[in-house]
C-alpha cells in the first residue's frame, strides 16, 4: 500500500513506538497515580516523562498544564465547553473541524452563545482585518485551527494570538495537523489553550493526545471521577493535571506517544515541514496539468502543510479514493472531511474533496505513483 492519509493518522508508527508500547504492556501496565507498588509508579513515570517532552516540543513551562486525553476531538470538548458560558460569543474561523463547529453550535442551541465564522479566501488564507472586526464585540474566546485538514493553509495563529491577547480575550489552537510538523511556542504565539492529537505528526497510536492550558486559565472538567488524588473530597480535584484527567488512562498508547514525540524532536518540525512541503510540491506539479483536475487550497509555492487536496471533473471524489486503492493500491480520503464549511469557502459543498496527505515516511517515488494513476484515471 501508498499510504497518503497521514492527516488523518500517520502510518507505519516508527518501530521504537511499537515496542515502547510492548513493553509498557509487560512492565507497566498498573494504574498510575492509584498506588505505591512497583508497577503503579513505572506507570506514572511514563505519564510524566511524556508529558516532560511534549512540553519540550510546544515550549511549555510546566509540564503539568498538559492534560491527557484520548484525541484532539475530546480536548476541544474540554476547552470550549469548559471555559463558555450563558450568552459568550465567540470568534471562529470557515475553516474549523466538526470537533470546533458542533461543540459551539450545540452551545449556541442549550446556552445562548453566539459565534462569528471569519471567511477565509478560495485558498483558505484569512484576513487578520476580518478577525479584529469579529472582536470588536465583547468576546469570550476565539477559536482557530492552525492549518486547515481541508486545504493544508495555514493560519497565522501567532498574530491572530496578539489581537486575542490585545481584546483580553482567551485564544484556543486546534493543532490537528500542525503538531510536530509546525514549530510551536505557546507563550510566543499568546496560546491560552492548545489541543492536539498524538496519533498524526506526533507518530504516536491513535486514542492519545491532549489539551495544554495556560497557568491563569480554569476550566470546568468535562469528566468528573476517580484521579487518585483528594479521593476524600466530594469535588473534583484542583490539583493539575488531575483535575482534567479523571479515569483509568491510556497509559501504553502515552509510553508509544512519548517515544513518537522524541523522535519529532530529534528529527526537529522544521525538518519535517520541509520534507512534506516538497513533497507536495511535487505533487502539485503532477497533477496541475492533468485536464479536468482542480486543486485546493495555496498555489505553489505558498507555505502549507502536507496536504494536497483536489476535485476532478466529472467524478464523484468517493470513486476516485475507491479506484486509487482498489486499482493502484494508493490509500486517500474522500469526502468532505468533517469540515463542511471550508467547502463551502471553497465551492467544494456538493462534490466533496479527493485529499492526499503525506507524512514523514513518503517518497517522492509514491508522490510519482500516485501522478501516473491519476493522468490514466483522467483519460
């Protein structure tokens, strides 16, 4: 297999990740923070020396702002149904992902808020202008992807920071597609809150990731339960990160994740970024002049994540992912993303997207594959 679905999770996992996990299963598999034996502490040590790194990598200071979760969709969750209340607004972007829009629309129905989508451009750029007008009202948060799973733009989550930070308003980062693969620096780029997922540029296994929140903000838990902590008190703990992580945790998939955050780190998301973009310049290359294809999102040249998305003429974008990989053995995704209105933004709503993304394992030999099937399937 052509594997080019990395924006949805990355695949093979570097070997030490598998084998971080064998061993977590073997030797230390208790529950962490519940008891004194042998194994219960070598869990929470693999808790907190991947909480250690992921710290390195977004430069937070204190390791125990980053609370675990099973993926970025429920540390969204966390931070948008934890910090609003009755009659908020908030400032979004067309770009989000389901796990922003339908959290916020099911506020907007049971609490009254009120939310602003930004409009973005047909190559998915925003203009900071449109945001700071969204904030002349009074706001509550302001919620931004930092790269579209659409159209791989990537917003300039540092600036729109800055205005958050000027309006005293708290600033929330999905970092679905950027995490590992974009430098991030949470104090630099004003972040009050950060999700993300472990299972896609951090190399990790699916059902890790996790939600970092700044030192001056509280959230109301989502999940209220057994921390092994202040186990006589009546009330969720105060006490970081337990206060946000109730429940028995994923602690073989966070020994996996740990060892797929170091191996971000040694190959530095600088030297990621710069592999994939290359790569999809070469696609895009590819496949500009194949008459009846269309591509997505920044033209050539532009900064984007790894991520080419594009709709050919004709086809239903279902039968082109179901040909590539029945025909070619080439793994994308169709459809429409769980980012209805990106497609809206770019006039995709009714035909859906084909979307390959790759990773930091694809060759510019596959990137050729993949052309080559496109220009017979095309014919």
């Amino acid at each position: 297999m052509i594997y080019l679905d990395h924006a949805a999770t990355s695949w093979p996992k570097p070997p030490a990740v598998i084998q971080a996990m064998q061993v977590a299963m073997e030797e230390s598999a208790a529950n962490p923070g519940r008891g004194s034996h042998a194994m219960a502490v070598k869990a929470s040590r693999v808790l907190f020396e991947s909480r250690m790194q992921l710290a390195k990598l977004f430069c937070v200071k204190n390791p125990n702002d980053i609370a675990f979760t099973n993926n970025t969709t429920v540390a969204l969750n966390m931070a948008i149904k934890g910090i609003l209340q009755e009659g908020d607004h908030v400032v979004a972007t067309m770009v989000e992902h389901n796990s922003v829009r339908r959290p916020l629309e099911y506020l907007k129905r049971t609490l009254g808020i009120t939310v602003d989508y930004v409009k973005v451009n047909g190559k998915g750029e925003l203009n900071l202008n449109d945001v700071e007008i969204a904030l002349k009202q009074p706001t509550r948060l302001v919620v931004c992807t930092h790269s579209s799973n659409l159209l791989g733009s990537i917003l300039p989550v540092e600036e729109i920071g800055a205005l958050a930070r000027k309006h005293g308003v708290l600033f929330l980062v999905d970092a679905a597609q950027s995490a590992g693969i974009l430098d991030i620096d949470v104090e630099r780029m004003h972040i009050d809150m950060m999700a993300f997922p472990g299972h896609k540029g951090l190399l990790g296994p699916q059902g890790t990731g996790g939600l970092y929140i700044a030192p001056q903000v509280d959230l109301e838990p989502l999940i209220h339960g057994g921390t092994g902590s202040q186990s006589e008190e009546k009330e969720q703990p105060s006490v970081r990160p337990d206060r946000y992580e109730a429940g028995t945790p994923n602690t073989v998939g966070i020994a996996g994740l740990k060892v797929g955050v170091q191996k971000v780190i040694e190959l530095t998301p600088k030297r990621i970024y710069s592999h994939e973009w290359n790569l999809t310049q070469q696609l895009m290359d590819g496949l500009v002049d194949i008459p009846g294809i269309t591509l997505l999102g920044p033209d050539k040249g532009a900064p984007r994540t790894g991520i080419v998305s594009f709709v050919v003429e004709k086809y239903d974008s279902s039968e082109i992912a179901f040909r590539l990989d029945r025909e070619y053995g080439i793994a994308v995704r169709a459809g429409f993303h769980c980012t209805p209105l990106a497609h809206y933004a770019v006039q995709t709503d009714k035909s859906g997207a084909v979307r390959a993304s790759v990773g930091v394992d694809t060759t510019d030999v596959e990137m050729d594959t993949l052309i080559k099937a496109m220009k017979q399937l095309c014919k």
